[in-house]
C-alpha cells in the first residue's frame, strides 16, 4: 500500500523495494484544480478545498503521499501578519514585517485555532479519513529561517545575519515554539510525517551561516518532533547536504539546482533518503515522455521518492505529472 510504501522509502528502510513517488510540496496546476472543482484561493482558505486538491495528488496523479499546504504563508498568517492569499494564477503572499525585534516576538495563545493553522489542520484529519491505508498524509511547518523573513522583512532580516548574529540567534530561537505546536497539532490531526520547508537557499544562506545559525536547530526539530520529517531546501544545496545528513532529518527534498540524481545521491551517502528528481521548467515545458525519462534516471539513480523538486508552477500540465509516476507499471 503507498501509505507503508512511502514511509520506508523516506526512511530508507527498503531500498531494494519498488521506489515512492511524491512531493514535500505543492502539487496544485490549474487542470487538478479544474477537475475536483476547486481552486486558488479557496485551496488555501476553505479545509474542503484544500482536501479535493490535496487528495488529487493520489487520486488523479498517483503519489504516494497527498500535502495540504499549498503556500508559505500558514503560521504567517497565524503570527498576525496580513497575508494575500492570492488568486487562480498568483500563489499567496505575507504582508509587510511586524517584528522589529526579538523583543517584540509573542506567540498568540489561540495560534493554533486560527484560521492560518485551523484550515489546514480540519483538511489533515479529512485526509486521514478519507485515504486510509491507501496513501501517507503529510503535512508541512514551515522553519524558523523562512518564518523570520516573513515577520522581520526578508532583507532587514538577512542584514541583521551579519550585523546583529546574537539576535538572530534569539529571534531563531524564539521561533521554534511555533514549529513545535503546529508540527504537533499536524500529527494530532492525522499526518503520518511532515515537511519542514526552510528556504535557506544558497543565495540568501552561505554553508557556514547555514552551520552557524540552523543545523543545530533543523537537529533539535528532527529529535523533538516524534514522526520522520522531511527537509525542503530550494535552490542548489550540494555544498550543504553533508550538514543536512548530520542533523538525522530522514529525507531531504531537493532542488535539481544540486545536481544530477546520481551527484545528489552520493553527496548524501547511505543514511539520508532523498525526494525530487524533477525539474520543474521541464515539468511545466516538456513532453510526458521527457518527464518519463526524468523520473526514470532519478530511480536509476536511487531516489527514494521521485517527484517534483518544489512546488510546481500552476501551468503544469497534469500529463507531465501523470508522467512521473507511470513509470511505475
Ligand atoms: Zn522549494
């Protein structure tokens, strides 16, 4: 069953095995949208459209594994930011900073009934329900580094990095707590395992700040939180997958900016399970036998889970998606 199947292949506990097909992230394209009748921005706002598009990963595109958080902007929205949850053809956006200072931080003691955290949560256990056995459900929080940008301002943020570390430390640090409660709201609800999403990408997050400031933290969310989580990292990470294998994260979902499935696989040795594989320009330019092609290297290659390396631009044709996992027969 691809409940069982996915999570051994996150965990690398069957290598041997058929191989898992899914993703960390978005799988949402306006034909999904079209055929189970929902859409952007009711996907984000409303848990039953949030459900019928989630489910479709399984049921229409054949993944192992359905994900209900199609954005960023969650426990932003939770936190008090003012977020736009976009339209059809524009993905959600966090408002401007209200933060100024590790001082000002307060964690809303209702944060988890909040619509940001409420919605995904009911579209979770509706998931759980309805799927069963028949495929893992995942769910997704997303780190302190991502969620620092949206209550600090991306660039007022990256400027503290250098000139104030000991706040950023303190910011971090203060953030946690909310990766914690939603991370165990998630499982409450009904997810087998769960995304953590921390865009720190090489252009915005040298190896050594990467090092400095978050290993030590994706290490202490990895041990607290009591289900295999799943790294997502975009942009090229090799010069960091050595760091990630040593925080005990069972899978990384990478970016096919790091390289070649079979670059990628021996930078993560034998321990850490990878998830990608797929481009997304090519997802969303080229033919279902290109696609084929694709997720056939990344099994030859010994990804453990074969999908989209990020959330996928709304254009994508579901063909191309259908491509990937019909290598399977
Ligand atoms: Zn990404």
């Amino acid at each position: 069953m691809s409940r069982s199947l996915f999570l051994k292949a996150i965990q690398r506990q069957n290598t041997s095995g058929p191989v898992a097909f899914g993703s960390g992230t978005s799988i949402a394209c306006h034909e999904i949208m079209q055929q189970v009748g929902a859409t952007f921005p009711a996907g984000h706002t409303y848990p039953e459209a949030m459900f019928k598009i989630a489910l479709a990963g399984h049921t229409l595109v054949g993944l192992d594994v359905v994900m209900p958080l199609f954005s960023v902007c969650h426990e932003a929205a939770a936190m008090g930011c003012r977020v736009n949850w976009g339209a059809p053809d524009m993905m959600p956006e966090s408002g401007p900073a209200i933060f100024q200072t590790s001082n000002d931080i307060r964690i809303p003691a209702d944060l988890l009934v909040r619509p940001g955290c409420a919605v995904p949560l009911q579209a979770l256990a509706m998931l759980r329900k309805e799927l069963g056995e028949a495929a893992a459900v995942c769910g997704k929080v997303i780190g302190v580094w991502t969620q620092a940008y949206h209550y600090f301002g991306l660039e007022e943020f990256l400027i503290k990095t250098i000139t104030e570390p000991d706040e950023v430390k303190r910011i971090l640090e203060q953030l946690i707590p909310v990766v914690v409660q939603f991370a165990r709201a998630q499982l409450e609800a009904g997810a087998d395992c769960l995304l953590l999403a921390d865009h720190a990408t090489r252009d915005l997050c040298s190896p050594r700040t990467y090092e400095k400031f978050l290993q030590e933290i994706h290490a202490y969310l990895v041990e607290t939180i009591p289900v295999p989580l799943i790294l997502h990292i975009c942009g090229n990470t090799a010069d960091r997958i050595n760091m990630i294998d040593r925080t005990m994260v069972a899978c990384f979902h990478y970016d096919t900016k790091a390289g070649a499935p079979e670059t990628v696989r021996k930078l993560a040795g034998e321990r850490l399970a990878l998830m990608g594989g797929i481009n997304n320009i090519r997802l969303l330019q080229d033919s279902p036998d290109e696609i084929a092609t694709q997720a056939t290297a990344a099994a030859a290659a010994v990804i453990d889970v074969i999908g989209p390396e990020c959330a996928i631009p709304l254009g994508t044709p579901l063909a191309n998606l259908q491509a990937i996992t019909a290598i399977k027969n």
